[in-house]
C-alpha cells in the first residue's frame, strides 16, 4: 500500500497508533488527579515560587517516548521505496501514401474539394501514427516521390502543404503510383509495410498497369489500402473560363473492381469515400487494422526505508533516558 512518496509493506500496523493516542490521553486527563496535595493555611508565602525547569523537563521525557514509540511502529510497517525502470520497444509500420492529384480531384463533392479533404484527413491520420514511418507519392500521369518514408511527420506534414493539382501533366496512371510506392518500401525491414492509394479516376496513362503494381507489391510482402474517392452519379467539377470560374456536371466514374482486386490480392481491403465524413471514417477503420506493436518491460527494484524510523526511536529511547537518570532524574 502507498502513503506519501513510501509503499509500506505492512501497513495495518499502523492501527497500533490507536493505543499510543489512548495512553497521550489517559495521561493527560486522569494522571492529573493522582497528584499529591499539600494542605496550607495560606499561599502567600509561595506567591513568588515559579515552576521549576525539571516540571517541564519530564513533559519533554514524555514526549520523546511517545515519538519514539510511534517511530518504532513506522519501523515495524516497512516503508520501502521504489525505483521503477520501463523499457518501450516498438514495432512500426512503414507506410505510404500514393495520392492521385489529377485534375479531377478538384471536384468539389467533397469540402472544399477531393484533394484538399484527402490531405486534411490524412495529415490526422497522421498525427496518430506517432511510432510509424511515413511517406508520400503523388501521381498523375505520372509519379514521383513527394517525401520518403520518414519518423520526423513534422517534415512530411509540411511537404504534404505543397501537394496541388497541376504539379505534373494531367491523367491518371495508377499503376505508376502504386510501383512508385513500391519502390519506397521494397527495402523496408519493417514487419509490416503498407500503401494507401486513393484515386477518384479510372487508369488511362502509365508505363506500368495497376496489376503489375499490384503483383510487384505482394512480392515484397506489402498490403495496399484502396480509397475510391468520389460520391455517386454527378459531382460538380469547377472549370475556368475567361469569365471566372463556373461549374459544369462531371461523371464520377471509378475502377471499383480493380480497386477491390488490388487490395484482395495484397491482403488488403477497399474502401469507397463518398464524403468527407465517410473518408475520415475509412482513415479509422485503417489505423485500426494496422495496429503498431508496442511492448513494454518494466523493472522494479525496492530498497528498505525502515532503517531511519528504527534509528530515530533508538535515539528518542536513548536520549530518554539518560535525561531521566541524569540531570532530570527524580528523588523519592
């Protein structure tokens, strides 16, 4: 049981304090009448007679036992003190994201449009994934790394800011992106290695097909996540003209079988975002499925704090008593 900054190993002991404060008040209400009494006609003969410095001398004597006595009953519960080490080994996850910036992520069925809600949402998946190494691809028609796989999330958060549509030529070759974020991970020692791919398109560019992608990845023993990004039907697609901005009606059209084949074959799984809520809800569902092993050993050691307690009452008795057979000594 603790008490204060000690964990005392017997502390029901302590319930011998109850006998001590019972004699402190015995002793100060009833030892008071077995005083001896003096009768005197008068006391004005004693008007100038102070107490004498021996009076309080043995309250003194009476004091220390009882401090004694309590120090021996602290001695008795053993205190103890702990010292506690914790050793954290952790097992992280490579991941990384391949992000499709075509020009069609600007669609704005998500708020304010697909792309900026990807990045929102996946710089908070981020943010818990604290012991996990991290990366980032984009793609279009083509793909390039826009961050390694890194621990330090405050480069990649801030990497992350400079993503935009437009940063290469329009398409969508996911197949490109998905080999590209193979490459980052193929050498990974990580036990677990992952890539979230998220496209609102269908693929229509790119050296490589998103199969070979796919196969490349299960060769190197790494899951990919796919994300479908896009709702139902019609999305409004913001299009510029040389009177501003205006909006025109885009079919959303997404290769949800070759997403869903992507992720089967990979031991994966494929998910369809449809709203900014549903794609915050896919990003749960994520961290939950890959779950950092986190193993924790902890060592304690206990050293015996019982030693100053004994001391003190040993001193108190000692010091209680050659006080009271010396200099406070009493005379029958």
């Amino acid at each position: 049981m603790q008490i204060g900054e000690y964990i005392w190993l017997y502390p029901w002991l302590f319930l011998a304090i109850l006998p001590i404060i019972g004699f402190v008040w015995w002793n100060l209400r009833f030892k008071r009448r077995r005083k001896a009494s003096l009768q005197l006609s008068s006391f004005s003969g004693l008007t100038y007679i102070g107490r004498c410095w021996k009076q309080y001398g043995r309250r003194v004597l009476f004091v220390m036992r009882i401090l004694a006595l309590t120090a021996l009953v602290f001695a008795f519960a053993r205190p103890q003190n702990h010292l506690s080490h914790d050793e954290i080994a952790t097992e992280g996850i490579d991941i990384v994201l391949s992000l499709d910036v075509s020009s069609s992520m600007l669609a704005e069925d998500f708020r304010p449009n697909r792309l900026e809600a990807a990045k929102n949402l996946a710089k908070e998946f981020i943010k818990s994934r604290a012991n996990d190494r991290i990366g980032l691809v984009v793609f279009s028609s083509e793909s390039f790394t826009q961050c390694p796989i890194t621990i330090d999330h405050s480069i990649l958060n801030d990497l992350f800011e400079g993503v935009h549509s437009g940063m290469v030529e329009d398409g969508t070759a996911i197949g490109m992106g998905l080999a590209t974020a193979v490459d980052r991970l193929k050498d990974s020692k990580a036990k677990s290695k992952v890539i979230i791919l998220m496209t609102d398109g269908v693929n229509n560019t790119g050296l490589i097909d998103p199969q070979t992608g796919a196969e490349l990845a299960k060769t190197y023993g790494i899951r990919i996540y796919t994300i479908g990004v896009g709702s139902y039907g019609m999305a409004p697609m913001p299009v510029q003209t040389p009177f501003g901005k205006k909006y025109v009606n885009q079919e959303v059209m997404i290769d949800e079988a070759m997403m869903r084949k992507i992720a089967t074959q990979t031991g994966g799984q494929y998910f369809r975002a449809t709203g900014n809520s549903r794609l915050k809800d896919i990003y749960a569902q994520i961290d939950k499925l890959e779950k950092t092993k986190i193993e924790v050993s902890s060592y304690r050691q206990y050293k015996e704090e019982y030693l100053i307690f004994a001391l003190m009452a040993a001193l108190l008795l000692l010091l209680e008593f050659v006080l009271r057979h010396t200099i406070l000594r009493t005379f029958p």
